[in-house]
C-alpha cells in the first residue's frame, strides 16, 4: 500500500492478532518514524546518521526492533486487563471470527458466574493470545547500487533492496519477508548467507521467506530457485494483477480464478518437488535437514470485498489465508492516512481510481485522480516545469540521458527528454502524445511517505508535502471512514459496509479491467504492430476467452450460496465475453 501508510501499522493492530506487513526500502523515513515512536514510548533514540556506511540496514534494524520491543510490551499489558468493556483485551476476542474456537471459550467464560472455574478460563484465554505477525516487504526492483563520498562503488551487499534486507534479517523478529516484483537472483542468493532462513535442528525457520506472484510458473520458477540454495518458501502469495493496490502487473489475461484452480490442483506436487529440492540442498551445505515437509501456504489478496467471496477462496480454492488491503485505508486505527486524504478516498468516486503509468519503474500503477501529488503533477505542467526534484533516487535507474542513472519522474529528466522529442520535428499530436507519456511519472519515493509524517505532524524534507496513495479499485464500493471493529466484523460477515454501487463479483472485476486493458493496448498498437506484439495481444485475448469459459463452468457448482449472486455473476460474464470476442487485433506491419 506505499511506503508509509502501512509503515507503523503492527504498533496499531498486532496486538489484536492482525497480521500487517511494513516496507522497508525507504530508510530515511524509517528512522523518521524511529524517532518519532522511540519519543512516544519514551525510548532511547540514538540517530543513525548519513555518516554510517551501513545505516540503511542499520537503521532498518532498529526500526524493526523497536517496533517489536512496543507490541510484546502492548500484548504483555493487554494480558493483564480485566475483561471489561472498553478494554484491548475485550476487542481482542470481540473481533474473532464466530466460528473459532477461541471465540467460542470466550463467549462461554461470558455466560459464566463469576467464581475460580471462570477465572480458570480467562487466564487460559489470557494464555492464548497472539499478536498478529510483523512481516515485511521488499520490491525487488527497488535495488540500486549505490556509491561512496568519492563516487566509487560500493560492494554489491549495499545495494538497497540488499541492505534493506540485511536490516531485517539482522533484526529480533521472528517473522516473514515479502518479496515483491520477480525474481532477483542476487537478493535471493543473499538470503542463504543468514542463519535465521535455514531450520534449525528442530526444523524451525526463525525468518521465513513469502514470494508475491501473479502465476503458477512464476511460484514454481521463484521457488526452485530459492530451493537450490536451501531456502524454503513459506508462502505463495497470490494477486490479482489489475484487481490490487499499488503497482499492478498484468498477466497475460491469465484471470485469478483459474489461476487458483492451477494452484489447488498442483500445490502438493509443488510442495513436495521443492521440498526435494530444498532438502537437498541443506544436506549438500552440511546444515540442518528438515525432517519431514514444511508446511507451505497458499493465500490469495486483491479486490476481495464480500465475506461471501472471502469464504470461496478459503472453501472452494482451498486457500489458506486470504489478504484484505485497500479498504484499510479508511480505517484511522490501522493506517496512515492523512486527514484530507482520507476525506477524499472516503467520498470517492469509482471513476476517481484509474490505472496509471505514474512510477517510474515503467509498471502499470494503481492511482487517484483526487491525490494532491496529482494535482501537483498537473501544476507542474501548466507552469512548464514538469518533473520532480529528486532527493533520494530509489528509483534512479535512466541512463538515456546521463552517465549516472537518474529517475524519469526528476525533473531533469524530464526536461532532456522533452526536449529531445522537440527536436524530432514530430507531428503536434504525436509530440503531445509523447509529451504526456514523459509528464505521467510521479515522484513516488515522496509522495509514498508523505502521508504517515504530516499525519504525525511530522514535516517532510524539503517541505515536500504533495502526497500520493495508490488504492486497488476495489475501494470505489467502500464509502466513508471506519472502525477497526467495523472493517473486521465485515470481513468475517457480521456487518455489510458496502456503499451502494452495484458491485458485480471480483471476478467479473477483474475480468473487466482486463477486457479494458487489452482494448487499450490494442488502440495503441492500431497503427503499426510486430509479430511479436500480435502474438501478446492474441494470446492475451485466448486466455481472456479460456478464463470465461472456466468461470461459466464455475457458477453453477457453487450457485447453493445464494449470497454470491450466481444468474447476476453469468450474465456480466455473457456480456463481457461478447466484449473480448469482438476485440479486432491490428494487423502485422513489415518494416522494411
């Protein structure tokens, strides 16, 4: 969800058992946030500094064990409550779902007379609590080298998606890192240097490892490679590839649900081939062997916005956890959302998000029209100074121009470039279309983190106050603010928040982003295509068709949950199957 409204989230819900994950490229708003937190909970803070040659890992580390330090200090207090109204511990099994088994002792110990056999069991409950998991997430992508004061460069290891990770595997948590974004073999390799992503004797991994994926292919790919080093993967994650927040990466019109189907229906034969694998390997570096199979997740995240739907991926697909994002957003007591912001996103329009080309990283990018980095951006451009300063080059990688690689959403960037296609003697139509594909990169190494500190009422450097959010838009059927109970008690179906828009099934959503995707990317083709263009598109378009036909055969095997709204879900499919069929693909030009 960015870089900062996520950034502090366990300090706010673990201790409710919710799970959350913080991104840890940025580490300058992570000390940021250090300080910050270390004055709230009257800890020590010592700054780590420009001057440290490792403080990138450093002061993700720190961060990462002082947030740690904050929820064991907030569950061990939780412990000691009464059972009273008002109080953590009550919300805590308040918001447990109706058919768990804690829930269920707890509404027992309710109906009970107060005497030895009821506090028996509130200090059994007491005794079960566990706080929600402090995972974290590293792009991949986001990995550049970086330099000396002399400009010479340093060792691989300080790359920064490397010493990002470094951070947290040389901090105090027990918990998961989420890779992002592909496969990045020296990061990958990297993870087997560090003790804590090998098992132990026991067959215990302390840090375990959760790839992100759009596919089977790209689990099976990812996953064999970490298994050749020894690492196992704890985790497939898988999203929707239009229907999420942040950037958005487009299968070629492989739709989630048989994506899920492939998954169930190979997951055992997975599990069991990189198990082999894995097993090997430790046993070749003379570590320790698990003794039999680890367990290995299946979970699935994007555009969930129903219990109904929540319950068919858990029953139907056999999922084993699913991951709700966006809607958090308009929940003040688990993100960080500045308050005109979220006045924004709670009045929001569904024509308000729209898929965007603003990162750098050349990847599609879920945006806000009502943002104020966009209407920043647009301002730039009226005063003929698009582009942004740039501070921190993350996303630094454009060499086009310059020998030292710079960012496409910098304003000197954007100034050569522009000035390049000027010099093409283009036709007007052609260089404005040009000219706004340039000016569409936003800064987003500030706007990310912009949020969290003026939230805080915390300045952000270089009075850089422009904010960016990247919502899924699942979020148009969300309107208004909410409570964490709220939000909870929805996901597990006590409540409906759902605004009133009709809102078809997510995965006719997600169909129709996709429908709408390839006409836009055969509208930009139309007047010259390759043959290895036309092969995407058709193949895009063959997938799309294969991906109704499975759905239509999906429908009526689960029309018994008249929640899900089987004849309406059929009849969008009808629709938007004639929609994809009618897409004329443009015709091969031979060049030369």
């Amino acid at each position: 969800m960015g870089l900062g409204y996520t950034i502090d989230t366990p300090v706010k819900v673990a201790r409710f058992g919710i799970s959350s994950v913080i991104s840890i490229i940025e580490d300058h708003l992570i000390e940021r946030m250090r300080e910050f937190h270390c004055i709230k909970f009257e800890e020590n803070f010592i700054p780590i500094t420009v001057d440290d040659a490792d403080r990138r890992a450093k002061r993700i580390t720190e961060y990462l064990n002082l947030i740690d330090k904050i929820v064991k200090k907030q569950v061990a207090d939780m412990k000691l409550q009464p059972f009273e109204k008002g109080q953590d511990i009550v919300k805590y099994f308040e918001m447990l779902p109706e058919n768990s088994s804690l829930k269920k002792k707890y509404l027992l110990m309710l109906s009970m007379k107060n005497g030895s056999e009821k506090e028996l069991l509130q200090t059994e409950l007491r005794n079960k609590i566990i706080p929600g998991a402090i995972d974290v997430n590293i792009m991949t992508k986001c990995d550049r080298m970086n330099h000396d004061d002399e400009g010479a460069p340093l060792p691989v290891e300080f790359a920064d998606a490397m010493a990002a990770f470094r951070g947290f595997a040389l901090s105090n948590l027990s918990s998961s890192v989420i890779f992002s974004a592909g496969l990045n073999p020296r990061l990958y390799s990297y993870c087997e240097t560090f003790s804590d992503f090998s098992p132990d004797k026991n067959g215990i991994i302390k840090k375990k490892i959760v790839l992100k994926v759009s596919d089977y292919r790209s689990a099976m790919i990812q996953g064999k490679f970490l298994a050749k080093k020894g690492l196992w993967v704890s985790e497939f994650r898988i999203e929707s590839g239009l229907n999420c927040g942040g950037h958005a990466f487009p299968t070629e019109g492989l739709l989630l649900g048989p994506i899920l189907q492939e998954f169930q229906d190979k997951r055992n034969e997975l599990a069991a081939e990189l198990f082999n694998i894995c097993n090997e390997a430790l046993k070749q570096k003379e570590k320790y062997s698990f003794v039999s199979q680890p367990k290995m997740k299946v979970t699935v995240q994007g555009g969930i916005g129903t219990a109904a739907e929540d319950k068919m991926l858990l029953e139907h697909f056999e999922m084993d956890g699913t991951g709700w994002g966006s809607p958090f957003l308009l929940v003040p007591e688990a993100t960080n959302v500045d308050d005109n912001t979220l006045k924004q996103l709670s009045t929001a329009k569904k024509e308000d998000y729209f898929l965007s080309y603003a990162s750098p990283l050349g990847l599609a990018f879920n945006n806000f029209h009502k943002s104020s980095s966009e209407k920043q951006r647009m301002e730039r451009i009226e005063k003929e100074r698009p582009g942004s300063p740039c501070y921190k080059k993350f996303l630094a990688f454009n060499t086009e121009f310059t020998t030292e690689p710079i960012c496409t959403a910098s304003r000197e960037y954007q100034n050569l470039k522009i000035k390049s296609l000027k010099a093409q003697n283009l036709a007007p139509a052609q260089l404005q279309e040009e000219m706004d594909r340039v000016t569409e990169k936003d800064c987003l190494c500030e706007g990310l983190g912009a949020g969290v500190l003026i939230k805080n009422h915390l300045t952000p450097a270089h009075q850089l106050t422009a904010i960016s959010i990247c919502p899924g838009p699942n979020l148009a059927y969300f309107s208004g603010v909410f409570s964490l109970s709220e939000m909870v008690s929805h996901i597990y179906g006590r409540i409906n928040i759902l605004n009133s828009l009709q809102r078809p099934h997510m995965f006719v959503n997600e169909l129709k982003m996709y429908a709408d995707y390839l006409k836009k990317e055969i509208d930009k083709n139309v007047t010259e295509i390759s043959q290895k263009q036309k092969k995407y598109l058709a193949d895009f378009q063959n997938n799309l068709i294969e991906g109704i036909e499975y759905y239509k055969n999906l429908g009526p095997k689960l029309k018994h949950d008249a929640e899900m709204q089987w004849d309406n879900f059929m009849e969008d499919l009808s629709s938007l199957e004639s929609k994809v069929i009618e897409l004329v693909l443009p015709e091969v030009v031979n060049i030369g």
